[in-house]
C-alpha cells in the first residue's frame, strides 16, 4: 500500500475520558477527587458561590455562604473532632466578625471573632456558669472587663492574658469589697480592703495579703499594772506588725475586754489566798503566760460603751462563736457585778468590746468588781504567815495551812452583826486579757489574746509586799 504523503498513518488510540468537573453554573453536587469534601448548593462559573452545603468526611460539615469557592458570609459550622458548633460570620472559611459559639463541654461565647479566635468585645458563659463580659484579645480576657464568679464574687477592673491585672474592684458574695491594684490574679500593690467583719485595711498588698497587717495585740503600760482597790484604770490597746510597728492601716478590728483572777495565790503575794469555787463552778481554769492560772473574774464597764442598736455583737449567736473561738474569752459576765453607788458602771457581758482605730483602742475607766456569788475568798491569818517563817517546813505544803473564811459577801456574823457585800475587788491579783472578737475573723484568722497582770493594792499602800528572796516563790 502506497504511504500517503510520504507518510505511513499512525495506529489509533482509545480515547480517555476527563476526571469529573465541577458544575459550572447553577444548582450541583461535586464530590472531589480525595473523597474528602462534598458540596451541593450553588455554583458560579465553576465555583462554588452562594448557598451550600460543605461536608467533610470526618462528619464536620459547613451550611451557609460561599463566595468565589471560599466559606464567606453568613453561616453555620459544625465540628466533630470538638463537638462544638458556630453560627455567624466567617472570611475565607474561618469564623471572623460577630457570631456564636457554642461549646460541647458547656458555655458559649457570643461576640467579636478574628481567625477564629475571640477577639474585641464579647460575652462569654463558661461550663461553670460563669460569666465574662468585655474586651478579648487572641481567646483570652484582656483589657476591660466584669466577671461573676461561681462563688457569686464580681470583679470589674483590668485584666491581661486572662488574669485580673491592673487596677479593679472585686465585690465578695460575703459582702467584703477590695479595691486597688492586681497583679497575676491577686491583690498586690496599694489598694483598700474592706472587710465584712467591719474590719478596713488601706495599704499595700504583696502576693495578695496585707503587706503591714497587724500580728498581735499589745497592751501598753508597765509590765505589772498596779491600781489601788476600787479605783477605775485605763487600758491602751495597739495592733502591731510582727516588727512592732503600729498597724495604722488597720481599722474596725473588735477587741474585747476580760478579766480573771489568781486561781491559787500564795501569801507572800496578798492576804487572799485563793477563791474557793462552789461544787457547781465547772469553769476549766485559763493558763496565762505569768506562771500562774485564773478563773474569770467580772468586770464593770461604764455605760457610755453601750453599743450601737442592731450591732451583731449583740446577737446571742455572736456571742456564742466568741466563746467557741477563744477560750480565753469564755464565760465572761455570766455572773453580774454589784453596781456601785450612783450607778456610773454596768456589768459586763460578752459584748465588751472596742473598736480599733488605725491599730488602736483604749478601754477607759476599768473597775474590777466584788467577787460575784459562787467565788468565796479565804485568808491567811498574819499569825500563820509568822508560824511558817513565810516557807513550808517538814514537807509542809501550802494547802496544809488552815484558812480562814473572809465574811461572806452578803449575810449575818456568828455575833449576829450585819455584814454588806463588797463593792470593790479583794487585794490580790489579777489579769485582764484582750482578746480578737471579729466575726467573721479578718481573712480567716483572729490575733493571739494578749495579757496584762493587774495588781489590786490596799488604799494607803505604797507599793506591793516585798517578797522575801528565799521565799518558794522568789526562787520559782
């Protein structure tokens, strides 16, 4: 066969066919070539643009705008890997602009959004049921902003990266109220405190405490405070740091104000030996830090410390959490004082207290009253005082020596003469203690109670009883 134009034919080829093409125009459904991606919706030259939907093999999956071939406008997305669901705007298939979002583990967000992220202004409700409304920058709080804790604590201040740092004001649900300055989601710097027991502290704050908080009670005075019998005395009170400064950045803090007596006195000290209890007295004696214990021992408060109508102290349920939460404080006025004559005194009760004033307080016009019923006073006989040489012999102990009985407070002599109840305390010694009432206690912790012995001298005396050197009490 003769070859045509010098050429031979090349042999014929089966002809292939073309991978599916997407839609051009109008209403179709693609799957691509990975089998990944599914659309149905519509399509405009070639691409998809208007209403669609995108399905992903995973089970995520796209409902709403498309622009060009890209997710744009409004819509709403579904993803399997997280459970969580968006509607809103989205720019080149990411959710940017106003929307919600909705999380599987709870809570949801409804605000600004930039590549997915919270971003600007937004409300935000975590699994918590807490509540964030203000300024987002990259997912996180930051800027402005007020939160309610779960707690039922608001904050409203600044914070960074999503911790409280700035300044702010934090509204506790126990009715406490801090504002100042935040740092890493705690007090810290100059800011002001003040506390639902009353108590207000304005100063510096480092790593959330109070930088010049009061560490103790100091009663000011004479390491023995001597008053003579029947006279009133005044007690100065300051809170002090822990380096002895004045805690003047501390106010409203309640002190209040008890007193006891020697449980077991010994005759070198005071005619009163010791108070005999009745069988019914159960009252556990209180250690002090002078070597010796004592019982309560009524005290009469001028009535101009009356408190304020309504004050919690009143309340019989206060009164119960003090005697709870210091037992030095417990069973004081239970035992009414006699009044003294033109009734200027009243006695006390669990409600004796003071407030403190930039770390001060004084308790003004003090008078120990008569022994109440129940408290029987015995004394030593000088003669007894002679016969033992002021010193036990031949093992002799001091509760071998025979006292006598004092009149009783109120009755009639084996003679048959009238005896008057006292109205002063006995010679001898005594304590007064200063305990931390605040309730509820300021940042969870009351101050130690603090001590003052207190001796009582006979009018006329000039000093107290010289206690011989080798006297058991003297050496001890």
């Amino acid at each position: 066969m003769a070859a045509t134009g010098g050429r031979s034919a090349a042999p014929l080829q089966p002809r292939r066919h073309s991978p599916r093409r997407p839609p051009r125009d109008g209403y179709g459904v693609y799957v691509y070539p990975n089998s990944f991606f599914r659309y149905e919706g519509e399509w405009k030259g070639g691409k998809k643009h208007g209403h669609g939907k995108l399905l992903f093999k995973d089970g995520s999956y796209y409902e709403g705008e498309f622009v060009d071939g890209e997710i744009t406008g409004e819509g709403y997305q579904h993803w399997a890997w997280s459970g969580n669901n968006y509607s809103g705007q989205f720019v080149l298939g990411e959710p940017q602009g106003h929307g919600i979002m909705k999380y599987k583990v709870g809570g949801y967000y409804e605000g600004e959004l930039f590549h997915g992220l919270r971003e600007g202004q937004g409300f935000l409700e975590d699994q918590d049921g807490q509540v964030y409304q203000g300024s987002f920058h990259d997912n996180k709080r930051h800027g402005r902003g007020q939160m309610i804790f779960k707690n039922g604590d608001k904050y409203e201040g600044d914070w960074v990266r999503d911790q409280r740092q700035g300044h702010g004001v934090l509204h506790c649900a126990d009715g406490s109220t801090y504002e100042g300055q935040w740092h890493s989601d705690v007090f810290s710097g100059l800011g002001s405190l003040a506390h639902c027991s009353g108590v207000t502290y304005c100063g510096m704050f480092i790593n959330g405490h109070p930088a010049a908080q009061a560490k103790k009670i100091v009663v000011l005075g004479p390491e023995v405070l001597e008053v003579f019998q029947g006279s009133p005395f005044t007690l100065n009170v300051q809170l002090q740091q822990d380096s002895g400064e004045l805690a003047t950045s501390e106010s409203g803090r309640t002190l209040k104000i008890s007193a006891g007596v020697r449980y077991v006195q010994l005759p070198a000290y005071s005619e009163v030996s010791f108070f005999k209890m009745d069988e019914d007295h159960t009252e556990t004696p209180i250690q002090t830090p002078f070597g010796f214990q004592c019982i309560s021992y009524p005290l009469s408060l001028p009535t101009s410390w009356g408190l304020e109508p309504g004050s919690a102290l009143e309340s019989a349920k206060r009164d119960s959490e003090l005697a709870q939460d210091s037992g030095a404080c417990r069973g004081q006025g239970d035992t009414p004082s006699t009044l003294p004559a033109g009734g200027r005194y009243e006695s006390s009760s669990p409600a004796a207290c003071q407030r403190v004033q930039q770390g001060c307080a004084e308790f003004a016009d003090i008078l120990l009253g008569p022994p109440p019923p129940g408290m029987q006073p015995f004394l030593f006989l000088p003669s007894m005082l002679e016969k033992t040489d002021s010193k036990p012999k031949g093992g002799q102990s001091l509760q071998d020596v025979v006292p006598t009985v004092q009149d009783p407070l109120k009755g009639t002599r084996p003679d048959g003469t009238t005896v008057e109840p006292s109205t002063a305390a006995y010679v001898g010694e005594y304590v007064v203690m200063i305990c931390d009432a605040t309730t509820p206690p300021f940042l969870g912790h009351r101050l130690p109670t603090a001590f003052k012995h207190l001796r009582v001298l006979a009018k006329g005396d000039s000093q107290w009883p010289h206690v011989p050197e080798d006297h058991p009490e003297a050496l001890s």
